[in-house]
C-alpha cells in the first residue's frame, strides 16, 4: 500500500491556534500514530493570556513560568491535539521537552510528572537557544498511539543505570522510541568527566561518553530480539558541535562502517549532568 494512503489530513482543532501567517500543522496522523508538533503556551500572535507573568517579573520568568507553561501546553495544547488525532495520554510513546536551560529541566519535569507520572512515556529534556515567540520558554512535541491503533505499547524493562535517564523506553510495534540517554554510568558520575579538559581538543570525553551511551543503546535492542545494527535514528544534543568527532569515532567503534541516521544540535551547556558531553536520543527498528 502506498504510504500516502495511510497518512490522515491534517489536525487542527479548535483549542490549538494556529500562528498568523504559518503553515504551522498542529498534528497528524499516519497509520497507528499521531504526531504532535511542537506547541507552545501562546495563541496566534504571542504568549496566551492565561500564562503571562505581571510585567514586573515578566524579564525575570524564573521557575514560575517553565512551570505555568508546561501545565498549559499539557493541558490546552497536546491534550487537544491528541485528542483531534484519536488518541489519549495513555498511548504517549515520546515526548521531547526544550527550556531555556538545564536549571529550567526540573520544574518542567515535577509539573508534568504531577500530570502523567502514571503514563510511561520516553522523555528527552534539554535546553534550547530562544523560542519563537517572545515570553515563551517551553516547549514540548509528542508521539502517540491512536485509540484504535492495532499496535501496542509496551514499556520494556531495560538495565540502565537509574540516573541515565528521564524516563522509560517505550516500543510500539515495529518502533521503539528510547528516552534521552545520559553518559551517567552505574556509579552515578559522568562517564569520561576526568578527561573532559585533559583532552578536549581530542573530542576524548565525548568518545568515551558516546560509547557509554551506544552500551546503553544496545542494551535496549538486545530487549526487544533485535541489534543495534537496526538503530534508524540518532539524535544528539551537545553542549559544543566541535567534540562531535568523538561522537562519530564512537560510533565507528561499536557500529563499523554501518551509515549513521544522525542529526547534531548544539545546546546552550552545561547540560544537566555536569561534565556530560551530550544527550542521545535513538529510534530502534524492531520487526
């Protein structure tokens, strides 16, 4: 079947605005999935009126604002966009959230872990440089199962160590969505920290920290029956784009020759585990 056939019309319900002169498309759905786009707590022109700051703190944001727009966009944003697209907080397979720093990660975290700590879902959080629309400092998109979905989701059980992530690895079907996977190794310290100055032209610490992270990464295939030959997505988040080489070393290390579905985005550092080098996120083919 041709995929077009599988993918449904566009998604815009009512409750998400859409920003003047954009081509911006809430969600969509294809086959079993629906894909939520990046939403943020404004309407159409800026930051929606519900969420503002009194002008007095309004340059200051702090905690108080990661916190008042994460609950807004989990309750008038991606609720509404799921819910156009069929699905439910339930079927939650992964969700990416970017703040302004790694200080901001927490308080996005404890709101929506208050909202959805009883729904298993992959999570990425990290820092981002500016958003698109002035006052807003979060945002957050979503993959999820539809209702009617005829693949399941299942939370895998995989040894990692507890630190090395914000949240569960998640498979649907064929796919498995990893949450961000952190160089925290079983001891609770950053792996390869001590060589972070030694050899930091070297790109040292991000070869050691990426192999630790393509350990933990294999360690998610060998749950689901299949390798790590099979990742078809790498994403990385780095706190400085010029270490990627060590990265890249890494993977030829554990991988070969085998192509490297990646894409590199630079992160305003220091990530949240001080000395970390990155973030990875990975999709895992799994037939």
């Amino acid at each position: 079947m041709n995929l077009s056939h599988r993918i449904g019309p566009p998604q815009y319900p009512k409750e998400v605005p859409v920003p003047v002169g954009s081509f911006f498309v809430p969600a969509i759905t294809c086959n079993d999935f629906v894909f939520v786009a990046g939403q943020m707590a404004t309407d159409e022109n800026a930051l929606d009126a519900s969420v503002r700051l009194p002008k007095e703190t309004r340059n200051w944001g702090g905690p108080n604002a990661v916190r008042r727009q994460t609950e807004f966009i989990i309750k008038k944003r991606l609720e509404p966009a799921l819910i156009a697209g069929n699905a439910s907080w339930s079927g939650a397979l992964k969700a990416q959230i970017y703040v302004p720093t790694s200080a901001d990660i927490p308080d996005a975290l404890d709101v929506w872990n208050q909202h959805l700590g009883d729904v298993p879902c992959a999570i990425t959080a990290i820092s981002t440089h500016g958003f698109g629309f002035v006052d807003g400092i979060v945002e957050i998109n979503l993959i999820a199962l539809r209702d009617d979905a005829r693949r399941k989701k299942e939370v895998l059980k995989v040894d990692l160590p507890a630190m090395s992530t914000y949240g569960a690895c998640v498979r649907a079907g064929e796919l498995v969505f990893a949450p961000g996977l952190m160089p925290i190794g079983e001891d609770g310290q950053v792996v390869g920290a001590a060589q972070s100055d030694t050899f930091d032209s070297l790109g040292h610490a991000a070869n050691i920290q990426a192999g630790a992270i393509y350990d933990y990464a294999e360690r998610i295939c060998k749950a689901v029956g299949t390798t790590s030959a099979n990742i078809v997505r790498a994403q990385y988040f780095m706190d400085d784009v010029r270490h990627f080489a060590g990265v890249q070393l890494a993977w030829m290390s554990h991988f070969g020759r085998k192509p490297h579905p990646f894409v590199c985005v630079q992160a305003p550092g220091p990530l949240p585990a001080p000395g970390a080098k990155l973030t990875a996120d990975f999709w895992v083919y799994a037939p």
